[in-house]
C-alpha cells in the first residue's frame, strides 16, 4: 500500500515538473492561463458560462482577438449560441448572418476577407452597445467622447464609443488617447464581455423557485376518427377533470407575468394548447371552454388561415379572442411544411443548400409576418412561438426571441417548470401530446413526473 502512494506521489510530482498537471492553471480550464493572470476571474467566470473557448486547452490570453471571435463571443452573451451551427473554417458564418440581419454591424464591415483580422476597439464598442445596450443609444448626449484623440474615432462608431464610455465598459489609457484603432487581447475580450454582462444583470431580479406548468398540447378536435384528431366528447370529458381536480387554466401571457414580475399563479396551473389552427377549434373547443370557463391558447399558421378547407376564418379568431377565453400565437406563416424529402426545408430548420444569411432572411420575414398578421387581425401581438413538429436550433431560438416572442414551445413530452427571474425557462418549454391518448389526464400528468 506504501508503495502504491510512494509511486502515485512521484507521478503526481513528474506531472507538476513537466507542467503537464498544473493546479493553477486548470482551475482556469486553460493550461495557458494562471490564477495569477490578471483577467483569471473573468475568462473563468466566461467559461463557466460557456461563452468563451480555447483550442487544445489553452486560450492564447495575450493574441489578438479576430473580429469573427469576438462577434462570437458578443452573440453567445445576447442569447446565439451559435457553436452547434456551423463547423469548419466558415463557423462564423451564423454570427455574421445574424448580426448583419439585427443591424449590430453593416455587411461590408465584417467580411470573407477582414472577419479574420483582429478587431478594433471602435468596432468592439459598436458590437457591444448594439447588441447587449441598444437603450444607451437613445440616452446619450451629444458631446464628443472624452478622449484626446476622439476626432480620429470614426464619425459612424463615434455614437457607440461615446455610449460605451459613458456605461463604463471601455475606458482609455493613461496618457487619455481612445486609441480606436487599437487591437484587443483576447483576455482583454473577454474581461470586456464580463464587464457587460455584469452591468446587464445588475437590475436583473434572483431567480425563484420553480413552479410545474403542464402544458397540453392538442390539435383537432373533431368526429374524424384518424390523426391528430379527438372527439369533442372526450375532449370536453378530460377538460372536466381537470376542472374537478383543482386545475386552473392560464395563460402564456400569465407565466411571463410571473417570471418578470412575482406576479402569483392561481394553485395547479395548467396551459392547454390546440397547434395549427383548425376550424374545428371554433366549432367544437371554443363552445366548451365557454360551457366550463377555461382558458386555451391556440397556435396559428398564417398561410393556412381563411383560404384553408381546414383552416380557422379570422372573423372567428377575433370572435373566440374578444371572448377573452383564447388567446392565438405564431406557428409560422409558411414554414410549417416538411419538405425535406426533397431537398427542401423542413419547419423551420436551414436547408443545406442555403446559406446563413438568406436562412436568417427568410426566417425573420416569415415570422415577423405571423406575428404582424395576428396583431393586426385582433389586436394582440403573439408573445409565443410554436415550433412545427417540435423541430428548432439555436438560430431559430435567438432569432424569434428577438422579434419578441418571450415563449417557445417544443412537442418534448414532460412538464414544464417555470421559475421567478429566469426568463430562459419560457423556452423551449416541454408540452405533454394528448392527440392520442383518451384517458385520465390527471393520470398521464403523474406518470410525466407531476407532483402538484
């Protein structure tokens, strides 16, 4: 046994000398970066985020950060985490979709040919004020930004450096110059970023404790007899149980309410959601939710609505919504169809013949197309978007998060929970598939792991 630790202690201490195993630098996650370093708390506290990585386990803290980098960097702390995207030596090409579609940078700024070269403390204010303090914009003055050498900040990122400087988050040296041109370290990158995000999250409520939300998930209610369809008296039949047991319906709109602001839920809160938008809906669901006085949330797809065999007409939509027992979300306009059989694009995932910008171009228009349909048809903007088939990436998530949807729905079975100051879980919530099952529904909540 002595032997044994004689041996273990002599390989632990060949590993020390070699440097193979250094205690210092492996808290930081990065062979490369000492706890002595001086940026050490930030790259820790942003790897443990998971908005920073290094390459063969170090992190080159003192070379330059490229453009493509930090923009990475930016969009993983705005909410794209875009390292499951794309791979190869075009993985940027997602960021830079996207922040050229969210207006954080003009497309001649970040290109083929410059996204490798480092980034420029004046373009590093631009990304960051656009991205994570877009309001500061709108509060600043006027006055040129307090440096000696502000008038050679060019004219266009002058705004950004100004409102970068006045939230603190980048200075000048000592000698007072801005130095716009100036490079960036990538540990200086990264304390740049922690230095943002901790000012974000300054006002940011703590996070509660959690609250189970089933949410049911339903599509046709009719006399079909086949697919996603259920007969109205079953339908009505689970809806009162639910009612029986103590169930109160809510809102998407109500969870918001309790994750941003503490407002209280009813005991035993339930979400009932029917997807797509069938006519049926109004001539079956809607009469019921009026007989039992319950609430449901129903999920359009603007190109099948009035002109669908199928389809809910908008006189009915603005019916069942001034009821005030229905509310309606997206389900995209005309990306509900699978056609990737065909080399075609399925949901609303990429196609693999397309690129990253004309993806995010016509995911953005189709769902700011559902989105302003609805709005203008009674009145409510959706706050909730419906992935078709449950399918979704990362870009998706940023994208309709960004245009407003502070929900998302996957066709995950389980039962959500949603926690006070934590507006990450109003997203990809789960949902329990009721289509096909015509029994208790108190009981398929139990056996997904309900304990109210």
């Amino acid at each position: 046994m002595k032997t044994r630790q004689r041996a273990m202690s002599l390989l632990m201490a060949l590993f020390l000398a070699f440097g193979i195993l250094s205690p210092a630098a492996a808290a930081a996650g990065y062979t490369d970066v000492s706890n002595s370093h001086w940026a050490y708390q930030e790259i820790t506290e942003l790897q443990r985020r998971g908005l920073i990585q290094g390459s063969g386990g170090k992190f080159r803290p003192n070379e330059p950060i490229s453009q493509q980098a930090f923009l990475s960097m930016v969009c993983r702390a705005a909410g794209l985490d875009d390292r499951k995207l794309q791979s190869g030596s075009n993985w940027a090409d997602p960021a830079i979709a996207y922040a050229v579609y969210q207006g954080w940078c003009d497309e001649e700024e970040i290109t083929a040919t410059s996204r490798t070269n480092p980034i420029s403390r004046e373009m590093a204010a631009k990304l960051l004020v656009n991205a994570l303090f877009p309001e500061a914009l709108d509060r600043q003055d006027q006055t040129v930004p307090p440096f000696q050498d502000a008038d050679s900040i060019s004219l266009d990122r002058t705004p950004y450096v100004r409102a970068a400087a006045d939230l603190g988050l980048i200075g000048g040296y000592a000698d007072g110059r801005f130095d716009p041109q100036g490079t960036l370290t990538r540990a200086a990158s990264a304390a740049l970023l922690c230095r943002a995000l901790r000012l974000r999250e300054q006002s940011a409520p703590p996070v509660g404790a959690g609250v189970q939300v089933p949410v049911l998930m339903y599509h046709d209610v009719s006399y079909l007899g086949y697919g996603y369809s259920k007969t109205p008296e079953i339908f009505k039949a689970q809806m009162q149980e639910l009612k029986d047991a103590g169930f109160h319906p809510v809102f998407f709109s109500q969870l918001v309410d309790y994750v941003e602001n503490g407002t209280p839920l009813p005991d035993k809160p339930i979400v009932i959601t029917l997807d797509d938008g069938y006519r049926t809906n109004y001539q079956y669901v809607y009469p019921i939710l009026q007989e039992l006085d319950m609430k449901a949330e129903i999920s359009l797809i603007g190109g099948a609505m009035q002109f669908s065999n199928w389809g809910l007409r908008w006189e009915e939509v603005q019916e069942m919504a001034d009821s005030g027992l229905v509310h309606f979300q997206a389900h995209t306009y005309l990306m509900h169809s699978d056609e990737s059989a065909s080399g075609g694009r399925l949901g609303v995932l990429k196609m693999s013949s397309e690129s990253w910008q004309a993806y995010v171009e016509a995911l953005g228009a189709d769902t700011t197309k559902i989105l302003d349909t609805i709005e203008s048809r009674i009145g409510a903007r959706p706050i909730t978007f419906t992935y078709p088939r449950g399918k979704w990436n990362n870009m998706a998530e940023a994208l309709v998060t960004s245009l407003g949807c502070k929900v998302s729905l996957t066709t995950k079975d389980g039962v959500a929970v949603v926690r006070q100051g934590d507006p990450s879980s109003l997203h990809l919530m789960d949902r329990i598939g009721m289509d096909f099952l015509n029994g208790s529904v108190v009981s398929v909540l139990k056996k997904y792991g309900y304990r109210g």
